[in-house]
C-alpha cells in the first residue's frame, strides 16, 4: 500500500461531501444537521496542554466498519484516494450508510492520524454523519479492521470550521499516538454553495479488541 503523509491532503477535502443535496430539494432550516456547541471544542491548546493517555499502537490494518452508538451510526467503510485537485475523495452520495478513510494515510489504530469521512446527507434525507455535530466529548467510537480486531477511540473534541478557515495542520497533520478524525459537513448553509464548513471529531485511541 502506497503511504503518504495526511498533510498532501489540500484544504478543500471535503467540497464534495457538502452540496446539500437535501435541503437544496426541499429540506428546511429546521431540519439542518445538528452542529457541535462550544463546550465540545478542545479544552487546551499550545504544547502545554495536557493530553489524555492513550492504548499502545495497533499494527496496521485496514478498517471495515465503523460503530458510533452515541449517535446510532454502523456503518461499512471503504477506501478513499484523492481527486486530481488534490481533496480527498468521498463514498458514492447514493450510499448514504457509507464512511470512508483515508487508504494512503494511517489506518485506524496505528500510530499517527487517521482521517475518516462520509455524508452528511444526499439527495433522499440524512447519511451517515447526519447526526455527528452532536457528539460529545467522551463518546465511543469502534472501527472493525480486517485483522479481525476492533480498535477502539474515545472523543477529545467536536468542532465545526469554515471552509475558508480550515486548520490543515491541526486536522491532518502527523500524530505521536493513535488518533482519529472524523469528518462531514457543517456550518452555515447555502441554497446557492451548500454547507459551508466541516464538522470535525478529534479521537484517540483508549483500547482494542
């Protein structure tokens, strides 16, 4: 498998994931995709701050699903590349119960940053990262690997950024332990452009099985 570093990544990863399809169809405000609150973003920041222990690294191993039972999502993954403008790719819009990684960056569990990602809706309803802006800090996330084990992730943040102010480096870049980030859409929306920013999950690993 080819590995390259998370940070060839450009800023606009997730363009293709946030479209709208659904609002733009009909949906209304009252039905847009719950967004993270202050209180879910990272409590310290700068090389000082204090970082919660982590599980030894897993070996690597692709993933095959994965479980956020906070927010009811099961989910089967598949493997994403980049576009030729250099954004990540994301799962078919007509699979809405798809998630994608990241297949030249870390693979869940291993040591480093790995990037997970998937809709926030399409054109029929809500898709797999519907309801992600609602996590909480703390919350479990499971990813089956085809080694037969189940890394297992514990929440440190929920954040949503602007298109137009998205933290490459903080999102992407390398990582001393087992981290995770899960991506979808989020923000502000536009019937014109779409949603207009990310929301983001800041993970790490706490265990496996």
């Amino acid at each position: 498998m080819r590995r390259v570093g998370n940070t060839a990544i450009a800023a606009v990863t997730a363009v293709a994931l946030c479209s709208g399809a659904w609002l733009l169809a009909g949906g209304t405000g009252s039905e847009a995709p719950p967004q993270p609150s202050a209180a879910q973003a990272a409590s310290g920041t700068g090389h000082g701050a204090q970082e919660p222990p982590a599980a030894p690294a897993l070996p690597p191993s692709p993933p095959d699903r994965i479980r956020i039972p906070a927010i009811e999502v099961d989910a089967p993954m598949t493997g994403l590349g980049l576009t030729p403008s250099g954004s990540l790719d994301v799962p078919p819009a007509e699979k809405k119960n798809l998630a994608g990684w990241y297949e030249a960056g870390t693979t869940p569990g291993e040591t480093g940053t790995a990037i997970v990602a998937g809709h926030v809706d399409n054109a029929e309803g809500p898709a797999v990262f519907y309801r992600l802006g609602a996590l909480k800090k703390g919350a479990a996330i499971e990813v089956d690997r085809r080694d037969g084990g189940v890394a297992l992730f514990t929440v440190d943040a929920v954040e949503v950024y602007a298109a137009d102010d998205f933290p490459d480096a903080k999102v992407y870049g390398a990582a001393h332990r087992p981290e995770l980030r899960v991506i979808t859409c989020g923000g502000g929306y536009s019937r014109s452009t779409g949603y207009q920013g990310n929301v983001v999950v800041f993970a790490h690993l706490t265990g496996g099985r």
